[in-house]
C-alpha cells in the first residue's frame, strides 16, 4: 500500500466523508455557524498536513488524531476571537496548497489523447473496475507513469500531492472509489468527454475524470471538494 499520506493509505470515500461530517459535528457543537464549522475542518486538514509525512504515518487512528487537532482548533478560537473574527480568520486561511498542475508527468500534456469512442470505452472499463474495488484491471488499464489528483478543498482528507505509478494508481482509486451500500457508479459527460460519478442519492460525492492515450489511462482527475460538486447536485 502506498504511504503517500494516510488519505491514500486504505481510507474509501465513504470513510473519508464521514470523517468529514464528524469534524463538522465538532466544530458545529462549538460554533452555531456553518462558515466558521467549515473553516475549522480547514484549519484541522492544515495542521494534519504540516505534519512531516513519517509524522502521520506514525500515526495509527488518523481519525482520534483530527478529533483532537478540531477541538483545539476551536478551543483557540474561542479563546482569541468572536464568532465574526472567526469565520474572517478561517476563510481567510486557504485550504492544504493543491497539487501544482505543472508538474504533471510530460504524457499527460505531450501525448495524443484517444478519439471519443475510444476515450468512452476504456472510461466504462475503468468505471466497472472502481465499482468491484478491482485493482489489478485498474493497473492493468493504467500507463506505467499514471497518476492521480484528488481535489478535496481542505474539506475532505485527500493527498497534499499527486499519486504516480501504476500500482499505486491503482490501489487508491480501487479503495476510494469501491462500491459500497446505496453507492453508484455511472458513466456520464464530463468536460465534454465520458467521465465517472459517483452518487448515494441525494448526494454526488466524486466525479472523475480521465486522460486516456492509446487506450490506457494516464492520469485520473477526481474531484471531492464538496463546493466543486454543488451543480452536479442540482443536475
């Protein structure tokens, strides 16, 4: 298992959103307001990333680990602000820094790119390998220099930066985006090409999508961040 960061290192989607909710719980408890409960998960994501990466893979209950970090994260702002200078500091605080898209694998921009038909084939291969967990067709459809880039916002728990290579590709989309209870995958437009969601109505809680060459896959976008996902929702 790849130890890229405790994100990528055997939680599924679904853990990783209840984790979510249950820092928002915290920080709701504390302050009667959804900005400042939101900023807090922020700030706790920032703490966990600060960490060095041996710091959090000595870490054994990532989840106790958070607890403590949004409690006091709270407790510090209880102590030195109002709930208005809060939710300014908060959002005035940006999330974990997002991968840097430029450096991306050279295949990713200098590679010709699969026609439509093509592109749709290998995504609905790779949407029916996340639905059973199936790592080994993941690897099997992947480039050997495939990577991966989860957004989650700050808000959901995801790698501080790209996943590369085939196995391990492979490995975290298998245990992120597994099926699960009340959980579908299905095959959709995304950016004008297919793409994956996922959905536990009413709720889309990822959309993928991929860049295909010659019938293999060389990177995969997942999006997470909750704000990202709010027109999918409407749709």
């Amino acid at each position: 298992m790849t130890n890229t960061s405790a994100g990528a290192r055997g939680d599924s989607l679904s853990e990783l959103l209840d984790e979510r909710e249950h820092l928002l719980a915290i920080a709701a408890w504390m302050f009667d307001s959804p900005d400042v409960a939101a900023g807090i998960v922020r700030e706790t994501h920032r703490r966990w990333y600060a960490l060095t990466e041996d710091e959090r893979g000595a870490i054994t209950r990532p989840r106790a680990w958070l607890t403590r970090a949004a409690a006091e994260a709270c407790l510090e702002l209880m102590a030195t602000a109002g709930a208005d200078d809060a939710t300014r500091m908060l959002w005035a605080n940006p999330p974990p820094k997002p991968p840097d898209l430029l450096d991306l694998p050279q295949l990713a921009i200098y590679r010709q790119p699969s026609q439509p038909g093509q592109h749709a084939r290998t995504t609905r291969q790779f949407a029916t390998a996340c639905h059973a967990g199936d790592d080994a067709t993941l690897r099997d459809l992947l480039l050997p220099d495939a990577i991966v880039i989860s957004d989650g916002g700050g808000t959901v728990r995801t790698p501080p930066r790209p996943i590369r290579g085939a196995a391990d590709v492979a490995r975290f989309v298998a245990t992120l985006l597994s099926h699960e209870d009340r959980t579908g995958v299905t095959v959709e437009q995304v950016n004008g090409r297919a793409g994956i969601v996922l959905r536990r109505p009413p709720r889309v809680l990822a959309v993928v999508s991929l860049t295909v060459v010659d019938a293999k896959v060389a990177a995969v976008w997942i999006v997470l961040n909750p704000d990202k996902l709010r027109r999918w929702r409407k749709a």
